[in-house]
C-alpha cells in the first residue's frame, strides 16, 4: 500500500467510527458531501441538509 491507499482507509475508519459514536451516544455526525452540501446524519439513516451553516438555529 502506498501512502494515499493508507490515508483514504485510515479516513474511511474514522468516518465509521464516528458513525458507531453517534449511534452509541443518540446524535449525528456532520459532513460535506461530494456535491458540496453540508449534512446531518443520524443514527437511523436520516439526513437532513444544514442550510445556513454556523447559525445557532440548526442545533
């Protein structure tokens, strides 16, 4: 493996990582998707798009 494979599988890890936290604990991870959206992800599968990234109202 070269460095790139190592860095995209060590990302990947803490993507499902993340994934299992959120599930442990009742919340949502947050990401940015390959179109550029800002996202919420819970536990469930929902996925609800932050629309005005930063503001106090997307808590």
């Amino acid at each position: 493996m070269d460095i790139f494979q190592d860095l995209q599988k060590l990302i990947k890890l803490t993507g499902d990582r993340a994934k299992l936290d959120a599930k442990a604990n009742g919340t949502y991870i947050v990401y940015k998707t390959d179109s550029g959206r800002i996202v919420k992800e819970f536990a469930n599968g929902d996925i609800q798009t932050v629309t005005n990234p930063g503001s106090p109202s997307n808590e």
